[in-house]
C-alpha cells in the first residue's frame, strides 16, 4: 500500500495499528497490500473499533498483507466470535476484489460486488452483531519463528 493509504489507516485506527512502529512486529513493515483494497480495510477497522466499544476487545493487527490473492489480516489476542466474522468477511470479500489491478473486479467473476457493496456488507455485519460478543475466536497466532501454524 502506498505510504500515504498506510498512514491514514494507521491514523485513523492507531488501536488497531497500536504496533505500527514495534520494531520486532511484521506491521512495523506496513501494510502490504496493492491501494485497491484501502476501502476495505478501512470499512474493516471501522468496524472493529465499533465492535471494541460495544465492549468486545480491542484487536491490534500484528500484519496485514496480500497472500494468494487474498486479504490476510493477523493479530495475536483472543478476539469475539463477531470481530472474527467481521476479519473472516473481508478476507472472504477480497478474494473476489482484483488485488493488483487498484479495485478492478477479476475478469472472471463479472458478478462481483462493488467497492461501496463491500464496504456497506461489512457495516452490516458490524450493526447486527455476534450472537455472543464475549465469546473469543480462535487466535491466528505464528509459530517462534514467524510463520503460520498448521491449521490441520
């Protein structure tokens, strides 16, 4: 993501990038991510703030980049079942979203919502809720050394 995007969604939601500058953090190298997905994440972090003062946990973003073609937001804290619907959502979302290409829909799935369609789906999950917001998703943890775990 170009410099200027990072530092907006780095200023706007500095809770959710609260590690932006950790040096022993992946976000400390930015948000790696082609611009075309700015919106999205943006629609995300608005969400989740909205979600943290309902009273579910404030999510701290440990990275956030491109992988395979999709979204890929980590953190490293237990979160509510409805904050991880909301990450699980826009990961979902920007596999149908042309990473690379600023925004364009992949030219084989014509049918593919538009920027604002996204952004008004992830609003809407924010304002039905989860059925238990102090229920804690699973942890999308890395291992000591920095990579994933088995998901197996």
């Amino acid at each position: 993501m170009s410099p200027e995007l990072d530092h907006q969604l780095c200023t706007r939601y500095p809770e959710t990038f609260a590690r932006r500058h950790d040096r022993d953090a992946p976000i400390a190298f930015g948000i790696e991510t082609c611009d075309c997905w700015f919106d999205l994440l943006d629609a995300l972090c608005t969400s989740l703030q909205w979600a943290t003062r309902q009273g579910d946990p404030q999510v701290v973003a440990d990275q956030v980049k491109e992988k395979f073609g999709g979204l890929r937001f980590y953190y490293d804290q237990a979160i509510s079942v409805r904050q991880e619907g909301m990450i699980s959502l826009a990961e979902g979302l920007s596999q149908r979203w042309c990473a690379g290409h600023c925004g364009r829909q992949k030219p084989t799935d014509a049918n593919a919502p538009s920027a604002a369609d996204r952004a008004a789906a992830l609003a809407r999950l924010a304002a039905l809720g989860g059925t238990d917001p102090g229920a804690t998703a699973g942890q999308r943890r890395r291992t000591s050394d920095g990579s994933e775990p088995d998901a197996g």
